[in-house]
C-alpha cells in the first residue's frame, strides 16, 4: 500500500529520513523518499535479498518505481538493446547521461545507478571523477557502476562522495579479451573473489556479479560484510 494520494512523495527530514524504508523492508511499502545507501547496508545485514532493474527511459523506470524496485540501473547495454549497436562499446557518456535523467525523473523511489561507459574512467582516476561528476550534476543520479577492479578509481570516487557499485564476472566492455559473453570464474574463481574483497576495502557498496557460477557467487556473497 503506497498511502493516501499525494503523500506518496512528501520529503521526509532528520532522523526519519534516515530511517530504513517500513524500518523492515526496502521491497514494497509506503515510501516518502528515495532508497538510500543506509538501507541497502539494512538490507544486507538482515538477510534481506531484493531486486535491481535496468532502465533507459522515464516510463518504463516509473512502472518498476510503482512496483517497489529499490535500485535501477541505467546500464550501458543501452547500446544493444535500445541505441542499435552490436554491443556497449560504442556507447558514450553523451548519449548515456540523457538516458539517466529521464530514468530520474521517471522515478520517485529508487536509487539510480549510471554505468560509466567504455572509455570513461579507466585512464585514470581522475577521468573517472570528471565522468562522474557529469553524470551526477546532469543526470541527478546517486551512485555509478565501474567494470573491473579498478580499486584505486573507486577510493577516488568514494572519497569525492560519490558512492560505486563494481562489477566483476562477466564484464562486456571487456568482452573482445574474455572472448566474448562467457561464463567467468570457472578457473579463475579465487581472483574474484579477490578482486570482490579488494572492492568493497576499497569502499564499494554493491557489487554486481555476471554470469559467474552459482556457487562461486555464493561463496562471494558471504565473504562480503
């Protein structure tokens, strides 16, 4: 029950503002204010699993915000499966800022995340915070996701406020090296699970694991505070 119409949105300050959503549960529920970084940690410590959902344009980010999605993603896959392009590659941060604003706008509840495209970040840390600071001021969106275990970026990033969700599995920026949309981890499951410890020191607050077997993300899952 989302409540009495026109008070779904209201602006709670202080301390409730601080308070997880339903002080139970980030799926569902009254909701007067975005999902934050404090719930999500809740979330974790009670157990509690719930779902994240890509998005590219504002309707579709209001029907998942409807159904109670606590995060989505405006993810780079735009390339191929909105902008026409054979994979992520090409996409730039030009045309994926737009695509997050109107992902912000479209939504009330969630907490948006913008990929950083290809190009965008991996040179240096300081390209990464440039990167970052357009999507947040032109977007409005609350955190980025970055490929790889570029641990070094994600201080950097952290440590200007700007909260990171990695990604490690299955990465398809990376996809011409991995040789194409493989399973990972499958010998290689330690470096991960590394790269996944390595991340949240570094000050990650999710990680995102793709296409990696089951028991590996498990094994990550509980490893992780």
């Amino acid at each position: 029950i989302w409540g009495v119409p026109g008070d779904r949105f209201s602006r709670p300050r202080g301390e409730e503002a601080m308070t997880p959503i339903n002080g139970e549960s980030l799926y569902g529920g009254a909701v007067h204010r975005r999902v934050t970084l404090v719930d999500l940690a809740a979330a974790k410590k009670r157990g509690e699993k719930w779902a994240m959902l890509t998005a590219y344009e504002s309707m579709t980010a209001d029907i998942f915000d409807e159904a109670g999605i606590p995060v989505l993603l405006v993810g780079d896959s735009a390339g191929n499966n909105f902008l026409g392009e054979e994979n992520t590659i090409p996409v730039t941060v030009d045309e994926l800022i737009p695509l997050a604003r109107a992902v912000v706008r479209g939504s009330k509840r969630a907490l948006v995340v913008a990929d950083l495209p290809f190009g965008s970040y991996e040179a240096s840390a300081e390209l990464a915070l440039a990167t970052s600071i357009r999507f947040f001021k032109e977007s409005g969106v609350m955190a980025v996701k970055l490929e790889g275990a570029h641990t070094e970026t994600v201080k950097k990033l952290v440590g200007s406020g700007i909260p990171v969700m990695g990604h490690l599995g299955l990465t398809p920026q990376s996809m011409h090296q991995l040789g194409g949309y493989r399973v990972q981890g499958r010998t290689d499951g330690d470096a991960i699970v590394e790269a996944a410890l390595a991340l949240e020191a570094a000050g990650a607050f999710a990680i995102v694991l793709e296409l990696v077997p089951a028991e590996l993300a498990a094994r990550i899952t509980a490893a992780l505070s």
